[in-house]
C-alpha cells in the first residue's frame, strides 16, 4: 500500500486525509512521465505497481519509484493491492483494460479521450458502474490553474453571458515535417490525426467549453482528419454550440508555418505542448504560447493555460489576473489529489466516464 497525504483541491491548506492507497500505472510514455514527474510534489506518495509492454522502460521507471514492473497488465490488475490504477496508454488499449480493472474490482483513472468508439466508451462506464468502481476521466485542463481561475470569473458574472469561447493552433514544420500520431494511437481508417489535432487535443476543449458554460453540446458542424496512411495533413475545425446560447470554436493545422510575430511570445511559467508537440520548459521564452480566449457580454478572458498567465479586459484594456495554484504539469498532481479525495469520501468523481462520454460524442459527431 502507498501512504497519500491529500490535499485539499479547493485549495485550503487543510488535509482531506491521509490514507494507504496502492496505485498502479499502466503505460510508460510520454504523458506518463508528466503525471510522474507532477507526482513528486505529493508527501509520501510512492507508486507500487507500474507496467509497460517495453520491458527496459518499465523496469527504468520502477527502480526509480522503488515499484514492482509488469509487462502484461492483467498480471499487475490479478496480483492485488491496488485501489486506483492509472490509465495511461494510447486511447485504442482503453476499453480492454478498463474494462479489466472494472473485473478486478479496482477504481480506475482513465486518460483521454475515454475510448476510440462511443460503444467502447459506454461499455466502459457501464462496467465500471456494474462493478461498483469509480472511473476517473482525464480531463486534465480542468486542473490547469489559469483555467480554474478563468472557470471562478465565469461562475462570478465577471464576463456576463459567455457568448463565445475559442482556440486556435495551427503551425509546424510544413507539410514535410508533419507527423501524424501512429496506428498504435488511432487504428487506420477512423478519427486521427497529429498530437495537436480535434482528436488528441481538441477533446480537452470540448470538455472545458461545456464545464465554462455550465451546459450541453446542441449541435456541432466541422471537419476532422482521419487516420490514413499517406494522406496529406489537413486543416481541422469544428463549431459548437451550446444550449444557452454560447459558441466554441476550435481550428487546428500542424503541418504549415506559424505567422506569429517574434515579439507576441511571454516567457513560460509553466510547461507545456508546444503545436509541434515539442515541450515548453518554464521559465523559457515561449514564441507561441497557446492560448484560449472567452467573450462575455461585459468582459472577456485571454487564458495562457500551459505559460501560466490570464488577462481579463472589462473594456479598459487586458489586466493580468493573479494565479494560485499548481502550474503545468503540477496540475496533474492535483487532479490526483482529487481523485484520492474522492476514494477517501466515497463520492462520486470529479470528472467521471460519463463526462468523457460526452466529449466523445460531441467529437465523434463530425466524422458521421
């Protein structure tokens, strides 16, 4: 078992409690080493199980968290112990090893998006529910401490009536240095793309622009890349509009140039993915940095999520808002925390498979 001290996510100082939890991880990439590296900001948090199929990293990253490494994750789901494994593999692996925590009676955390199919995805909530476990979704912008603020403004009245809500990445090397995520992410054929695309990326805002608005997807209209072999790189959009009133809108192209002026960059207070998906450090000079913008009916929101930075302008001009909080990638610790809290309360999650659902669906909707 892990010894968790957990904080309040609220932010008070207070503890929520400290418990022995055993968490596992499953999937060593490059998302899980963000989630680790944020994890060490936890007191007492020692990770027991992890697993990959490439038996040189799991074993790398088990003798650095002094863990016991799998390479078959039905062997570190059957050997027991754990109350929250982490789900931390390409989103086409998800349904099966949820749906195998859900059978070993483990709470689960899954990352995003919840499943490649919305079948996959239901069948997903519905074991879970079955089993009587809890599954957490990775939404992990909702954690972004720029973004909870931003989510504080709104919930206050300071922007009136969100109207619109909008992001926009498009750079990259060019069309010969594009790179789409690989089959192992999204098989051939059905919804892909690049790392910064609708599918990879997008989800995120689709999530947060419903949780900003307080309310569902009516309808969206828009055009998603699928996963082709050899296939020109295309541009990606999709417009949301949401049940009172406001409208998301997101674009995405990563295989042109940027038209970003040398000046319009601010230096990085957290890390992040850059449009190329190469990782902004803080501290850094970030030329690009990504930014979502929210329009009211009496101000409007300017939310660096990954740099750390939000501007609010009630028509004076923009302002610089402070920030408390975990920056990128802290927010992955927090969202942890959350999870833990919710275990220790016996509450439903914070974000839950039906939230993920949701978002698929919305998603999956442009590529009917």
């Amino acid at each position: 078992m892990t010894t968790v001290s957990v904080n309040n996510p609220s932010g008070s100082d207070e503890p929520v409690s400290q418990q022995s939890f055993g968490i596992g991880i499953i999937g060593l990439g490059g998302v899980a080493l963000a989630h680790l590296q944020a994890f060490e900001l936890l007191d007492n948090l020692n990770i027991v199980a992890v697993c990959d199929v490439r038996a040189d990293v799991a074993h790398t990253i088990d003798s650095r968290y002094d863990a016991k490494s799998y390479n078959d994750y039905h062997e570190l789901l059957n050997d027991g112990g754990l109350d929250l494994v982490l789900v931390l593999t390409p989103a086409a692996t998800h349904r099966d090893i949820v749906m195998a925590a859900a059978n070993a009676d483990i709470n689960v955390f899954c990352e995003k998006p919840l499943a490649i199919t919305l079948a996959d995805g239901e069948a997903m909530v519905a074991a879970c529910n079955n089993a009587g476990v809890k599954l957490f979704y990775g939404a992990s912008y909702r954690y972004l401490a720029a973004i909870v603020k931003a989510k504080q403004l709104i919930d206050a009245g300071t922007l009136g009536e969100v109207q619109l809500m909008s992001e926009q990445v498009v750079g990259g090397h060019g069309l010969a240095g594009y790179q789409p995520l690989p089959p192992t992410h999204y098989p051939a054929g059905g919804p892909g793309g690049p790392g910064m695309g609708i599918v990879d990326h997008g989800v995120h805002l689709i999530d947060i622009f419903s949780w900003f608005t307080g309310s569902e997807i009516v309808t969206v209209q828009g055009k998603g890349q699928r996963q082709r072999s050899g296939e020109p790189a295309a541009s990606e959009f999709m417009a949301m509009h949401f049940a009172k009133g406001a409208i998301g809108h997101v674009i995405y192209n990563a295989a042109t140039y940027s038209t970003v002026l040398p000046n319009e960059g601010m230096y990085s207070g957290g890390q992040g993915w850059q449009a190329d998906c190469t990782l902004a450090e803080p501290g850094l000079w970030e030329k690009e940095p990504g930014s979502i913008s929210v329009y009211g009916t009496i101000a409007s929101l300017r939310i660096f999520h990954y740099t750390n930075a939000l501007f609010l302008n009630t028509g004076t001009g923009p302002q610089q808002i402070t920030i408390s909080g975990r920056p990128a990638f802290g927010h992955f610790a927090t969202q942890l925390e959350d999870c833990l809290a919710a275990i220790t309360k016996n509450r439903p999650p914070p974000v839950s498979g039906e939230d993920g659902v949701r978002a698929l669906k919305a998603m999956l909707e442009l590529y009917q």
